[in-house]
C-alpha cells in the first residue's frame, strides 16, 4: 500500500516510515521539509494522490492555547478534505489518553477537536490514543522545574516506548480501520512525580521531585487516572527498565 505519513520525520513518524517500509508498504514521509504545509495546505493534495491510507502524527510547534487549536483544526480540516478529495481509504491519527477528560488543557482541547474533525468527515478511521512517552521525562521535568526543585502533581501516568508507539501506528495503518479509538499504554502505573523522579535518578540529575497538589500538566490539574488508559486498553511490552536497559 502507498502511506503518506505526515509528521514523518518526527520522533513517531521516522520509525513508522521506517517500519512500514520494511513490511514492503511504499511508506511517503511528508513534512514542511519536504514541501508539504498542512496548515497552509501546501503540497497536501499532491502528496495524497494515489494514497491507500493517511498516517496523522504531526504535532504543533507551538502548544500555547491558541496556536495549538489553530494546528489541529487548520491541519486536520485540510488533510480530511484532501483525502476524500484523494479517494483515501484509512486516516490513522496519533491522539492522547484522557483528551476528553481534561477540558482545562488547552492542547488536550485542541486534540479532541482534532479527534472530532476526523469522526465527522466521513473518512473510515482509526484515531489511537497513547499516553505519555518514556522519551518526554527530561522535557516534563524542565517544564516543571522551579528554582532547581521540579513540581509536579501526584495523578496517575502510564508511560508507554516511543518504539511501541510507533509498532502499533504501523500495524493500525496496514490493517482495517476500526472506526473508533484505540487506547495504549505501557506495561507500569506511576504517579506523574514518582516516574520522573525514577528517570531523573537514573539519569544521575540531582534535582528534587516533589508532589505538589497546585502543580498543572500542560495547563490542568491532574488528581486520578485520567492519564492512565481505561479497561481493554491495548498495553504494550516496554517497562521503563527495559527502555533504561535500551541505553535511554
């Protein structure tokens, strides 16, 4: 099959074209890069002719409230009239456990409009939601850190390998289309403090981890397990040791 992945030179992306290819799929990476704009529309159309499927894991640069929404909505909307205009038959779209349980997060909201753009279009689909990767814990760890102590709330995580994420995007792509959400998750339940307490550690960075209740994740407050993904949730083999093991 021809998949067009769009984001395909991403931390997902790369190893999904990567993977396909190797499964015999002629696998297209398309990014601004390569003369492919989703928010623009540039090059969207041309890139989809003669595509069986299109692989949405593009992220926006920017995750202030507004621009994220202006992404997702912009790119969505012209990828969904591009690959009906195509003939597509299958547009799998990477999204996030607990989109639409955490209204308070501007790029939670932008996903789940993004999410709703991909159900109403007509398109057969599949939208999978992963939760937090392994490969994030430096970059939630700074975006927390607090004169050199690191804040963060106490709610549940499932963090899942950026690899396993990309195996299941691939494997999505190459078989029907579920016309629904999938949910996937790492093998362990952490609380967001103890698991990047546990990477810092690791990684021998000295810095304190405490739990604190007024601390928001990407603009909410995170209390339970909307984080974590819900019963029958496909949870994939990559603990965090594995993925320490690996040399991360």
């Amino acid at each position: 099959m021809r998949i067009v992945v769009i984001g395909g030179t991403g931390l997902i992306g790369s190893q999904v074209v990567k993977r396909l290819g190797e499964h015999g799929h002629d696998a297209v990476p398309a990014s601004p890069n390569s003369g492919v704009n989703t928010v623009t529309g540039e090059g969207v159309e041309e890139v989809l002719q003669g595509a069986d499927v299109l692989v949405d894991v593009s992220n926006s640069p920017s995750f202030a409230d507004d621009d994220v929404m202006n992404f997702f909505t912009a790119a969505t909307t012209n990828l969904t009239n591009a690959a009906k205009k195509a003939g597509v038959g299958h547009y799998v779209a990477l999204s996030i456990v607990g989109t639409d349980e955490l209204p308070d997060s501007g790029y939670l909201r932008a996903k789940a409009a993004q999410e709703k753009l991909i159900k109403e279009s007509g398109l057969t689909y599949s939208i999978i939601r992963a939760t937090q990767f392994f490969e994030f814990a430096g970059a939630i760890a700074n975006s927390a850190d607090v004169g050199g102590v690191v804040h963060l709330p106490h709610g549940g995580v499932q963090p899942i390998a950026a690899s396993d994420v990309a195996a299941v995007v691939g494997r999505t792509a190459a078989t029907e289309p579920v016309n629904g959400v999938l949910e996937i998750g790492g093998p362990e339940e952490f609380t967001m403090d103890g698991w990047i307490r546990t990477v810092l550690t690791q990684r021998k960075d000295e810095r304190e981890v405490v739990s604190d209740p007024q601390a928001k994740y990407f603009g909410t407050f995170l209390t339970g397990r909307q984080l974590v993904p819900n019963e029958g949730a496909q949870l994939q083999p990559t603990s965090l040791q594995d993925w320490f093991a690996a040399g991360n």
